[in-house]
C-alpha cells in the first residue's frame, strides 16, 4: 500500500520503488537502479522524444571524460560547475598527468569537435543530439529522477547557425519540439526565461520548461538556452561566409532528462498507484478473467480470444490469469498505470461480452466483445489522454494565483506559483527572493492553457514598469 | 582515398574516419566520438542484438559509478581489473569517503541489487542485460571500436540460476544467440574455450567468440562466461528452493562490445570503402540519375518515380541528384557501403529501365524498372548476404591452418590461426605460448564451416592426449 498522495514527499519514495520504476536500494547515495519495468517506461517516453528530435538532429555519441583542459575554458561554465564536478584523478595505480571530468554536460566535449567539423556556411546549421548518461556531485538531498548523482538519461541538443538570429529562431523551434513532447505526456508547463543570475553558465539567455509538482513545488523539465557566440569565441569555432570572411557560429543547446519521467509519475498517479497515458505505458491493456469454479473454460476461451485478438492489432496487452482474487488483480494492475482493463466473468463470456474500465475513472462499462475494435481502442485513448491533460491543467491553475502584494505572495509560497510583475533589475529580483523566502523563476514567456495573467504590470517591489514572473520553491 | 586493405592497419584507421563511422581526433587518448553515420549504423547493429535478447531478457539499467567497497569484493575480480580501472576520488572540491571506480563491467554493480530481488526459486531464472558505457584504463596501443577507454556500447547479460546445470544451459543458450546475431553480420567465428589463465576474473569458465581480421590476427568479438556460484558466495545471493532449504544461486554473464562493428568493417570493407549487408546499412539503396544536358527532366522523373517506390516499400533509400559527376558519386557511396545501386540515365529512363548493381560485386545489370519490386530487393539483399558470408568463410578458411609441429606454428603465426593439439595441462601452454611467441586462445568448441580438423589428437608439446586449440596473436 502506498501511503496517499497528500503526503506527497513519501508518496513518491514509495511508489518509485513498489512501481517498480527505480530500486532505491543501490548502495551509493544518488545513484538508483532502473528496474525492467521502469527502463520500458523510460524506453517508451524517450522513444517519443528521439522520435520529435530525429525530424531535424543527427543522435551521434560523445565521450563520457572531458580533459580539465577543456572543461575549464570558458570561464562562466566552469564557474557554474566545478563545485559538482566528479574528478578522475586515477587509471589503475597511475595518477594521471591531466585530470578527467565525468560530463556533467556536454558543451566542452563537443565544441572542441565542432570546431573541425564546421568549415564554411554550407555545413550549417549544425543539429546533433545524444542521449547519454551525465554526472553531478550533488550535495542536497538526492532523490531518483529528480536529483541524482548519475542522471542516466540526459538527452541534450547541440546545434551551431550562421547568426545570432538564426540561432534564436532554433531557440524558437525547441521549444516547440518540447511542447510537443510534454503535450503528448499531457503534462502542462509554464515557459520561463530564467532571470540573469540563474541562467545556463555560458549563455546569453535560458529558457525553462516547469511545471508544479502535487505539493506546490515547481519542478524544471527542459531548457532551452541561447549561447551566442560565447563558447564560439573560446573554441574558436569559425566558418567561411558565402562572402569569404570568417564569423564566429552561434550556438544553442537544449536538454530535457528523466525528470520527464518523474512529472508523468507525479503529476498523474494517484494514491494507488501510477496513472500512465495509453501511448506510454508498458502494458496497455490487461484482460481480467473472473475464474468461477466450473466456467473456467468458458471464460477463458473468450479471454484468450480477447487478448489474441487485442494482441494482433499491436496493443501491449497483459493477461492475468493467476489464481488472486479479482481485488488482487485489479491492485496490480492499477499500481502499474495500465489504462484500460477488461473483465471478462461467466455471465460476459456467455453473451459475448466484457466489462472494461479505465484508470483514471470509476466507471465501470460492459461492452460487446465487437466493439473493440482498433478504431474504438484509440478514441478511448485520446478521451483518457484529454482527461488526464484537462486534470493536470485544473490542478495546475489551482496551484497558480497572481499576487500584487508582498505579504500575498509570502503567504502563497509553498502552496505553489506566485505570479507577479517585477522589473528588470537584478536588485528588485533579489530582494523579491529574500522577502518572500522562494526563488524567482523568470519571466513568464507562456502560460498553462486555463491560466490567464497579463504579461505587463507595475514591479512588485520599485513600482517600475515590469513583466510577469513566477516565483516559487522549486525542486 | 584509402590506403589499399592489404595495409590493414592504415586501410582501418582511415576508413573509420573517413567513412565517418567516429571521429579519433577527440583530444583524449583511446576515446573517440560517433558520427552521426557511424551512430545510425551502431543503431541499426545493436537494434538486431536488442532484439534476440529482448526474447529472454529484461534490459534494465544499473550505475556506473560503483564504490570501492563492492568492487573489491571478489578477490579474482579485482585482481583481475585493478590495473584498468578509473578511480573518482573527488566530488567537486571535496575528497570522497569512498573512492568511486567508472564500472569495467557490472557485475558488482550488479549482484548486490540480485542479493535483494532473488527470494524464493520463483525469481529463477533472472535474466537481464543493458547497453552501456564501461571504461578501462588502457596502456596497450587504443583502436576505435577495438581497444577503447570508454567502450561505448558494452551489452552485457547477466542471469541466475537454481544451479551449476541450468546456468551452464543457459550458457549454451548464450552461445547460440551469439551465433545468430552474428551469422546475421555474415562474421564468421570460432566458439573458443578459454583456457584457465586467461577465463574471466571471477569465472568458473569462459567460452569466446573470436574471428580472424585481415591482417591475421583474431579479435575477440564476444564472451560467454559461467560463473557457477562464485559471485553468489562472495554476494551471499541465496535463493528458498521448493524444499525449503537455501541455495546458493548459480550465475552466468556474456558481452558483446562495438567490436562487432570492428569486425563487420573490416571483414567485408575493401579498398573503396565499407561493404555492410543490406540489413544494417544506414542507406540500403541508392538512387543514381545520370544528368545530361537537355535529358534533365525525363531522367529525374524516373528516379523521382523510383525513390517514391522503393521509399514507400520501406526501404532506407538515398537519391543523388547533386551536380557531381557519376564517378564521384559512385565512389561517395561505395565508400558508405551502400548495398544496392540504381542509376538511371536517359536511354534508361526513356525505355523504363535502371542499371543495378551490388557493392560486393563489380556487375552491373540492366532490368525493367518494374522488377523493382519488395520481394526481387530481398531476395537480391539475401543473395548479397550469401555471398559475404561464403567470402568471409573463404577468407577466414585460407587463415586457419592445422599443424604437428612447433616450427611449422611459429612460421604461420602472424598469418592466420594455428590449430593444434594440446592438453590440459597449464605448463604445455604455456610452454607453446613462449615458444611460438603467440597466445593459446583454448580449446576449439566450434570451427566456422568449412574448417575442418579432428576434434582430438597428441598434444604438440608432450605427446599425451589432447583437444584441438588454436593459437594466433591477438587484438
């Protein structure tokens, strides 16, 4: 039994382990085991996402250890990472002569490559993506798929353009590619630049993708980030214009990591277990027979119909014909988010009929075995994918309250976000955060469908003209 | 150009660069960088590998930092990776606890966790794998694909069993997956066991695949190794068995790394470039319009016809319409390997008719453009794969000689594998190994076909009874 999702910290302890998502149990602090069931979740959701990255990127792979000559090259990245850094210092019994950084990200393995890769305007853009394991000394409290020692599944975009606008229009379509992506897991989102001192250590700008986890706390998803020609100038990465000079390339780098797979846990499960959207889930269907002594055979003749023939339209389909007793069955299988469960006792099996219900409802509805057709499978399908975006949308705008005052927004913290105008100015941004007690995530550049705010509005803090900002504690 | 296949070692360093398969200018040495094409090709290689052990496997993911703690358990194990093993010893700024080691290999990543999941014999047999990076701190000469810092692609399966007997079928099962994949790359093998000093650190045996490159040395391209109830003990990885009582589990692992890859390449590749086999080539066919003057429009019609058919057939099929001439477009895609080659030029197009012709074979056929179809392609791709196969047994049969004395072993080494008798005892391999200056790979389980040698014989150093081995040096 998991214990109820209003205990949201141990809710998700609990159900990452009895899910089988992750076993926590690995003995290193921040590094968790992906479980069979969970690495085909993982399996499905990056799937998708290779899928949205594969229209306009290269998947290539880049090594794992980076010299301390490149990572320290740009001054601001280090800066942003040497205090989480895990340093190699040895091979066998030799120290060796130039440390080796674990990639924490990827920018100081690949530009020094780019640099030879890109000639002349012809070779650009420049789009490539992996999906490799990165590495964090992290020292807060670690939790699996939010906060981990090993992040086992970072997928980061890399991508060199001509100018400085044409890498913002790249900018532009990431964020698109990543709407696409987190719609289709019907998780809402807020898309934020990230103020100044809390961008991308490199970059010009960041932008995030966050959502609001059940206990209030925003969780960031993906970013987007606007290198400029910032790292062009400390690989020295030029090419040849149509017009024979040499210009620097403008970069940008967008990165999203299992963190995906912590929001469609979270955002969707309820106290009984996980709630999976039907395109993502491991098994799809499972087929419930209802065993009474004596009808054995005859139900399950029509259960093993139904699931042959479920099985050759292409679905994932279970079926439990263990001995457990129905309540059993059904715990299971909802603990694993299966969308769709047909039941199938003696009085169905006699009239050719099943008992189907969904996961994210209580209805229960008795069809005729016909009726299941591929076509009616996939509406039912959308309707649970439109449920379950419509319900974290309510969720998510109730979680989300705009505040023209200090004292209101104080008091808001920790329930969710607070929206607000603030200025420009760092300091205003600054004293925002210590007077509220909460972080300052950027200007709302998007808000969630249901949540409406105008994007102008006096500062907070100086009365200045200023934008809407969110602000909340964040995982 | 490459440098002719007769000089391997250059011919193979060229051709991994040029071909694009990675990219050795990385600035550290023995870790290289996938290219995009060498990438879709790793996907496609270890897309057919993930699909035979999906059957009877669970892919999971485990980490890759494992504490010295673990590592250091089994007293072979560690002996045997000591010297090859990366050390973390900092966090950022801070000196760990516990050291951490980048993991060779998994097992005591891994047998901890199999301590937690198996309880009763209901958990036997446990059978998973997963694709990951593993590292080595290698001093020898690095090689892309061959000898690596960061083994990229390491897939390795780890099972338990309820004792010695299943486990050592399961190996055999193991054996046989292996033969299929590789029968599927058109690689020919030996299945070798290992002899004594040279089984894996921890295991009671091991079995390996080993094939013989084009310069005469083997490399070995997979290994399969039973390691009966060594780790259990060292783990305490007990099972309840129907009776009651407790047992300890019996356990086996096998890997393959991107050494497959290094095989395919340079088994089937020649002086042009790569010859891969229809399945894995990233483009499997290319489109080939032979552009004159004034002819532009009908030729580019029938290839544009040609393209739509053979893509909407499913087919991974490139056009070449750039303004090169044929012979630079032949020889672009000669050097990727592409499988099947259509060109189509005005007298072609006007009668409805294309040139095709196969990368292995120097043949160039006229057919109707309507003999194109799905199953013609298929047949032709096995037809292409018959003879790959046959090639590489031919080739490998001339390197792979059966001798009685030392001095005829000593004069071939360097050439191919030298079979021959020898016993069991440790002290006549040795023997052999110091006086042929070459290693004993153990004793032949399995010759490819068309090799034949009696299976038992005099041992080449004593006289007494002994097993067909085969001798060679080594990747």
């Amino acid at each position: 039994m998991l214990p109820p999702k209003s205990n949201f910290s141990e809710w998700y302890h609990e159900i990452i382990q009895h899910a089988q998502i992750m076993d926590i149990r690995y003995p290193v602090k921040g590094l968790y085991v992906w479980f069979p069931f969970g690495f085909k979740l993982r399996k499905l959701v990056y799937g998708k996402l290779r899928e949205i990255m594969d229209r306009e990127h290269d998947e290539v792979y880049f090594p794992a250890l980076i010299p301390e000559t490149e990572l320290g090259k740009e001054g601001q990245h280090i800066k942003g990472f040497e205090d989480e850094v895990y340093w190699i210092t040895h091979g066998g019994m030799d120290e060796l002569d130039v440390k080796l950084a674990l990639r924490p990200t990827s920018e100081t393995a690949m530009y020094p490559m780019f640099r030879l890769w890109i000639r002349s305007h012809a070779d650009l853009p420049l789009k490539v993506y992996q999906v490799v394991n990165v590495f964090r000394y992290e020292t807060k409290h670690t939790r699996p798929l939010i906060r981990l020692r090993e992040i086992t599944s970072f997928k980061e975009a890399h991508t060199a353009h001509r100018n400085y606008e044409e890498a913002e229009e790249n900018v532009k379509k990431a964020i698109s590619s990543y709407k696409e992506f987190y719609d289709s897991l019907a998780i809402p989102y807020f898309v934020i630049k990230r103020p100044e001192w809390d961008k991308f250590p490199g970059a010009d700008y960041t932008i995030a993708f966050d959502t609001i986890m059940p206990d209030g706390r925003t969780l960031q998803i993906g970013t987007v980030h606007h290198l400029a020609d910032n790292f062009a100038k400390t690989f020295d990465i030029k090419y040849e214009t149509p017009e024979g000079d040499h210009a620097y390339i403008h970069q940008t780098c967008y990165g999203i990591s299992e963190r995906c797979i912590a929001s469609l846990i979270s955002i969707h499960g309820d106290d009984v277990g996980l709630i999976l959207p039907f395109d993502f889930a491991p098994h799809q269907i499972v087929v419930i027979p209802i065993l009474y002594k004596g009808k054995e055979e005859l139900v399950m003749n029509v259960a093993n119909r139904v699931y042959d023939r479920l099985k050759s339209m292409g679905f994932r389909v279970v079926m439990d014909d263990s001995d457990d007793r129905p309540g059993a069955k059904y715990y299971r299988w909802e603990l694993f988010g299966v969308p769709l469960r047909i039941e199938i006792g003696p009085r169905e099996a006699e009239s050719n009929e099943a008992v189907i219900s969904f996961r994210d409802e209580k209805v229960k509805r008795k069809i005729s075995i016909e009726e299941l057709t591929e076509d009616s499978i996939k509406t039912w399908a959308e309707e649970m994918h439109e449920r379950l975006r419509r319900k974290a949308l309510d969720s998510l705008a109730e979680k989300t309250k705009l505040f023209e005052s200090i004292s209101e927004i104080k008091e808001w913290i920790g329930k969710g976000v607070a929206l607000t105008y603030l200025c420009s100015s760092t300091e205003c941004g600054e004293e925002l955060e210590s007077l509220a007690g909460a972080g300052v995530l950027g200007e709302v550049l998007e808000l969630p469908e249901g949540v409406e705010a105008e994007k102008d509005g006096s500062c907070v803090i100086c009365g200045r003209p200023g934008k809407l900002n969110a602000i909340a504690k964040s995982y």
